[in-house]
C-alpha cells in the first residue's frame, strides 16, 4: 500500500510504503469520508468558547476556596464553568453558547474572567480558542488495509476525561494485533477483532459524556438564584447539591475506565462465566476472560501489569498450578511468543481466581483455567485468530 503524505503546513508531499496505514490524525480527519465510512451521532451538541489565561493563585482574590472546577449558575442556568488546569496559574474560562463561539476575536475575556471572579483581577489572557462538543461513533474501524483510531473513530464530550484514554486503548488494542500480522503469526480474524473489540467501549464512553455533559447544562435554574434572598438562597443550596450529585459520576468513573471487558470477541476463549454487574464508578478486578487483568504487587517490587506488554505471558497461580508445557508447545508450534511466569503468592492466586491466566500483549485476558485445555492448539489458534 502507498501512502501519499502532505504536509499542509510547509505544503511537501512524502511516499510513504506500507502494509498497514492507522488514521490517528484527529476529529477532522478526511481518511473516513474517503474510506465511505459515516460517522453516526450528533455532530453538534454544543457551541463552545475556551479563554485560557494566567493567574497566579486565583482563589486569593474571592472566598470561595480552592477548587479544580466552579461551576456559575444564573437564571439562564450553567453557561460558564472555570477549570483549574495547572494547580499554580493556567484556568480555563469556557463560555457555551453559539454568539461566543462565533465571535471569538471579539469576546472581550478580560470582563468575562472579572465577571467570573467578582472584580478585575490580575492576568494574562493565553488564548480564545473555539470547540465543538460531539456525540460521534465511526460506523465501521477498518476499510481495507486502513483503521480508525482516536478521534478519527469516536469524539466525546470532555466531561469525564475519556477521550484519551479511549485512543490509547485503541492504540494498545490495534498495535500487538497489526505486530502480530506482520511478524506472519496473526490470523485473519485478528485484525478484524479490533471493531469487534474498540467499537462497543467507545459506543458506551460516548453515551456516558454526553450524559455527563448535558446533565448539568440543560440543568433549569431558577428566576431568583442570584438574589440575596432567602429563595435565592435555597435555589443555589439545592442546585449547588444537585451538581454535586451529578459531577460524581463525572470524576468517580474507574468503572468505565477500568472495567470494560471485550466480550464477545472471537480472539478471547470463553470460558461460560456471567458477566459482572456494570457499573460506571467501581471497578471490580476479574480475569473473566476479555476482562483487564488485575493489578497486584509483586514480591520484587514491580506490579503484575510490568509484566505484559511483550507477547503472550501465562500466569502460574498458587503451588498447585499445573505444568504449562502442553500449552507452551502449541505456541511454539505456531511461532506465538509466550512467556510463563510462575507466581506463588497466595493472594494474587485468590485475586487471579484460576490457576493459569493467560494474557494478551494488551493487558486483557485471552483464557483461563484451573488445568490444561483439552485442545491448546485451538486455544492458541483462537486467540491469534486463525
């Protein structure tokens, strides 16, 4: 496959030759619309305009305390919101609303930073930067020998923080499978799996943002909340409570983050256990397979994650794990790197929950077992994809 590149900004094109082309380049993109792939959701939730600027320790010039997020409440409702960025200095005043995103160069943000304050403060505006909040999922993560990942396959709303983690997971979920082809011990299905995989996890995170997001904007306010009054008073203590309720699950989310699990998928071995029950702010550890596998401290210091990353690694759990030799014969009768790691701590044996576990270079379960599979050439052929 050859690959035209052009620089827009020095306007130099490059040949680049390659088996396999991933589209990490941005919400922009054009490889979708030239792939024919649609792009389904909302394109525009909301307008939006970012004023970066400098203060050093903000919090100094009001009473209400240091805060990693203020949230402004009007009879209008939430339209502003003022976010820590640097712990020191750096905030981010942003300002919903289709007149403020159309007319950046003209929004005078000194007076809406003294507006947000109480009273002109001293500071050095960085930026205006306008942004679009998206509800979007590709229809499809594959065209040929060209996949999405990133933005390119799925925009969110930032209101929970998903939309890198979602593309490190494509990356860390595409990149071993794409090794694995071209080093020739990756079967067909391999490749397509990675749909099958990504597109579930970015369908459910950008349902969760946009959530997130439109909580607490189209939140109604009340005529009398700015007024010092006793109505007034009651209108902020009950929208101060239900912002509260709400932004926790913005930030408490190690569920999502942490506990999908790929499932179906046609590279991981079922082994025939339920699912766990699904949650968005707690993460429960599992080796179900397709599950993530569970961090645990080894006794040399270094976490059981440190030990994946490079090929197949099969956990031996507890004294009584059986010999993995039959297993490790059918990798290297197909040339799949495996690794056998013998651990005989009892805990990560209960937290492990079987006596093998074995996981992929991503850091997900492939399959698990309390003894050898009756076929581990098929076990093996399934999770390369063959």
């Amino acid at each position: 496959m050859i690959a035209t590149v052009h620089d827009l900004a020095t306007n130099e094109r490059q040949r680049i030759s390659a088996d396999y082309l991933v589209a990490c380049c941005g919400g922009a993109s054009s490889i979708p619309k030239s792939l024919g792939i649609e792009m389904h959701g909302t394109p525009a939730l909301e307008y939006n305009l970012n004023i970066f600027f400098r203060t050093p320790e903000l919090w100094s010039y009001h009473d209400k305390g240091k805060a990693a997020l203020h949230f402004f409440v009007d009879p209008q409702g939430i339209w502003r919101t003022l976010v820590q960025l640097d712990g020191r200095e750096l905030w981010r005043l942003s300002l919903n609303g289709k007149e403020y995103f159309d007319n950046a160069e003209t929004v005078d943000a000194s007076a809406f930073i003294a507006g947000v304050v109480g009273k002109p403060v001293p500071h050095q505006v960085v930026s205006a930067l306008r942004w679009v909040a998206r509800d979007l999922v590709a229809d499809k993560y594959q065209g040929g020998r060209v996949f999405l990942a990133g933005d390119a396959a799925h925009q969110n709303t930032p209101s929970g923080g998903f939309g890198l983690n979602t593309g490190m997971g494509d990356a860390a979920n595409l990149g071993w499978k794409l090794a694995a082809a071209v080093a020739g011990w990756g079967g067909d299905i391999l490749l397509r799996s990675y749909e099958i995989e990504r597109k579930p996890v970015a369908e459910r995170i950008v349902k969760q943002a946009t959530g997130n997001f439109m909580r607490d904007r189209r939140r109604p306010s009340h005529p009398e909340i700015a007024e010092d009054s006793a109505e007034g008073a009651r209108a902020r203590r009950e929208m101060g409570e239900a912002i509260i309720a709400s932004q926790s699950k913005v930030y408490l989310t190690d569920g999502t983050a942490l506990g999908y699990v790929y499932d179906p998928s046609p590279v991981c071995w079922s082994d025939g256990s339920p699912p766990a029950p699904d949650s968005i702010m707690d993460y429960r550890p599992t080796t179900r397979p397709g599950a993530r596998a569970p961090h645990a401290w080894l006794a040399d210091g270094r976490s059981t994650l440190d030990l994946f990353g490079r090929g197949f690694v099969l956990l031996r759990l507890g004294d009584a794990a059986p010999d993995p030799g039959a297993l490790a014969a059918a990798f290297t009768g197909r040339n799949v790197p495996l690794t056998v790691v013998p651990i005989a701590d009892p805990r990560i044996r209960e937290l492990y929950e079987r006596s093998l576990v074995l996981v992929r270079p991503d850091g997900h379960v492939a399959w698990r077992g309390d003894a050898m599979p009756d076929d581990p050439l098929a076990v093996v052929d399934c999770i390369r994809g063959a």
